[in-house]
C-alpha cells in the first residue's frame, strides 16, 4: 500500500503535537519541523488540513503553536486517515463496478473489499495514545540496550 507523505507527516506532526504539548504549552510548527525534519513550508499546509479536520487549535501569539483539540485517546486512526486522505479507507466500488467481468468482481470482493474492511477495523480501534505509547515503549527499550563502559 502507498501512503502518500501528506498523510505519514500528518500523522508524524498530529503525535509531535500530541507529545510535546501534555503540558500545556503549544507547540510551534518550527519545532516539529525541526525534530521531524519535514519542509516548514509542506508542515503548515498539512498543519492547516489537521485544524480544519477538528484534530489541533491554533494559539496566535509569542507562545503560539498549536495543541490537541482533544485528548489523544478519543482520536481514532480511521478519523486522522479520513482527515488527511479520504480515500484511503474508501471502498473499493466505482459505478463502472456493475459492468465488471465475473472474475474482475470475484477479485474485488474476495480480496480489495476484505483488505479494505479489515483496515478500517483496525483504524478504527487505534488510537493516537497508542501510537504514543509504542513510541515511548521503543524509545526506552532503545535507551535501555545503549550500555556505556568505562
């Protein structure tokens, strides 16, 4: 499958966002730039669909940035995908669908249509938390197998 880089930045920025603004503060699209190393320019364009989508709230101002507009756990991965590219989760049927040979049916019902499904399952189970969590998980687990001698 290809996702196209709207999305995975989407997604990288929403979790950057999610990460560094716990505390309250906002988050600059400077700093997720930085720390993501994604163009500032293409950030804002994608910072723009995520606010319009209902994920973030922009603060103007000297300590402006942007903030979850709400709690990472109430925001499922099928809402984000839907948000960034709509026809990611989409099915697979087209109007020209009703002229299609029986073998060309038989391919999109037995495996586009159940790949489909199965993907909007598990979408719509994930969580940004989750996401958050393995992050933190395979963060630590990395730091914890860097052993230093002296």
């Amino acid at each position: 499958m290809k996702i196209s880089t709207k999305v995975e930045f989407g997604i990288i920025a929403l979790a950057d966002i999610a990460i560094y603004s716990e505390n309250g503060n906002a988050v600059s699209s400077a700093d997720i730039s930085k720390r993501e190393d994604i163009s500032q320019k293409y950030l804002e364009q994608i910072l723009v669909t995520l606010r319009q989508a209902g994920f973030i709230r922009g603060q103007k101002g000297s300590r402006g940035g942007y903030t979850l507009a709400r709690r990472a756990s109430k925001i499922y991965f099928s809402e984000i995908l839907n948000g960034l590219d709509n026809s990611i989760l989409a099915d697979t049927y087209s109007a020209d669908d009703d002229n299609e040979s029986g073998l060309r049916s038989a391919v999109s019902s037995c495996i586009w249509d159940k790949l489909n499904g199965y993907m909007r399952e598990y979408t719509s189970g994930m969580t940004l938390e989750d996401l958050i969590e393995k992050y933190r998980k395979d963060s630590a687990d990395e730091a914890a197998e860097t052993m230093y001698y002296i």
